[in-house]
C-alpha cells in the first residue's frame, strides 16, 4: 500500500497515535519499534525516532512538526512535510494509527 492509499491521507492536521500492540524504545543510534502481534522489529533513526517521541505528546502532526522544527532550528513547513510522509509510512506498517475525529 503506497502512502497515497492511506484513507483518509494524512495531512497536517491529522492526529496520530501508537497502537497498544506496538512497543518502542529509543537508543543512541536509533529507535526500535516492535509490532507485538507479529514480531517484526523496525529500526527508525535518530530523527525520525525524536519526531516518534514528539508525536507522543502532540498527536497532531502540525503541532509536533512545529516542535521539532524549533529544535532542530529548521522551517517549519519542510518539517511538517517530512513527519507527514514519515507518519504515513509508520500508518501503512501498522506501527501508528490516525486518531478518530473528536
């Protein structure tokens, strides 16, 4: 399934969690996350592991991108479009879930 085939797609207002069956633990060198229900390991670098941590206490992408963004010290736009795609990949590996609305 590309990102495109995520319904509905993630946008910057879309709001994203970990489901329960995931697990995830941050080291040096990069994040592991674990799918429980199917014992697959992913590996996440070291930024995309931080946005990972970030999303934990923003849920919605803006909101994180815009942390992140100062952070880093990068544009907020360029960021907020790096966490859509790697939010939407996560999602299409089972590994995030979008929120329901309200």
């Amino acid at each position: 399934m590309s990102p495109d085939a995520i319904d509905p797609p993630v946008s910057s207002t879309t709001a994203v969690e970990v489901p329960e069956h995931i697990v995830f633990r941050a080291f040096a060198a990069e994040t592991v996350m674990l799918n429980l229900q199917t014992g697959t390991y992913h590996g996440l670098n070291p930024t995309a592991g931080r946005m990972l941590e970030v999303l934990q206490e923003h849920a919605v992408i803006k909101q994180a991108a815009a942390v992140i963004a100062e952070e880093y010290e990068q544009d907020p736009a360029f960021v907020e479009a790096d966490m859509q795609t790697l939010c939407s990949g996560l999602i299409e590996r089972g590994l995030l879930v979008v929120q329901p609305a309200g």
